[in-house]
C-alpha cells in the first residue's frame, strides 16, 4: 500500500474517531468533567487522533483477515480496543479518584464500539479485498481467474 493511501485512510480513521468521541464524550456524556479544560487544546487533541490513526490502519493493513470488510474490520477493531482500552481503563483506576466502577464499565462499552466503527472504516478506507471479492461469486478457496476447462478426451 503506497504511503499516500495510507495517509487518506488514517485521515479518514482520525476524522471519524474525533466525531465519535465528541458525540459520546461532548453530547451524550456531558462534555467536561473534573480536572478537564474548559476549552480543550485542539490542536493536541487532533494531533492524538493521528498519533492514533496511522499505527491503527497501518497495523490493519499487515495483519487484517476475515470473510468481509465488515467483519475483519470489526474484529480487528474489537481486539485493538480491548488490548489499548482495558489497559488505559485500568490504569485511570489506580491513578483517578474522579473513575467510578461504572464510568469504567459504560466508558469501556463505548471504546469496544468505538473499535468496532474505526476498524470498519480502516478496513473500507484501504480498499484492501475482503475474501469474498478475492474468490469471485461461487468460488470456495483461491482467487484469482479461474482456471481454463481441461483440453482432450478423458482416457
């Protein structure tokens, strides 16, 4: 994948990634909460998505599997959560007095969701070929053209 790819689908990743978390922590969460900016520093908040978004898709981009887009997308997306999220999660336990057991649980519903959504957005942003594109309608395993018929008679 040429690195100008690459950079379209991680800027598509962080875009995404930004909004979902405005929708959930700016609008459906209340937006501030304790020891928070009143103004956030966007400018390290966007640099953050990025800080994000390439190692997320170019990672996706080594390792994806699955039978489509969608589904390898999600997986992918699913297991990056919970390696990144449970970690972080936990750690702002042991560190915030501010993080109750449920704040941890709702926010760490949100961030596995949250995977789900960006790594299906990695996975179509790369335009990499799911399975089922690869094999062609009706093809079991492979990919690729279908082999010509046998020539001569049958002994």
């Amino acid at each position: 994948m040429s690195f100008q790819k690459l950079a379209l689908s991680a800027v598509a990743v962080a875009i995404v990634a930004f909004f979902l978390d405005y929708l959930f922590y700016g609008i459906i969460m209340g937006g501030t909460s304790e020891g928070m900016r009143e103004t956030p520093l966007f400018g390290w908040l966007i640099t953050s998505y990025f800080v994000f978004a390439f190692p997320f898709v170019h990672i996706y981009v080594r390792a994806y599997e699955g039978p489509t887009k969608i589904s390898s997308g999600i997986k992918y997306g699913i297991i990056v959560s919970l390696l990144v999220f449970v970690f972080w999660n936990t750690q702002w336990m042991g560190l915030f007095d501010t993080m109750t057991m449920n704040d941890y649980f709702v926010d760490l519903v949100y961030k596995i969701v949250f995977g789900a959504i960006v790594g299906v957005v990695a996975a179509y942003s790369t335009s990499l070929p799911s399975e089922d594109s690869a094999r062609g309608p009706g093809k079991a395993t492979g990919g690729g053209a279908t082999p010509p018929p046998p020539t001569g008679g049958a002994d």
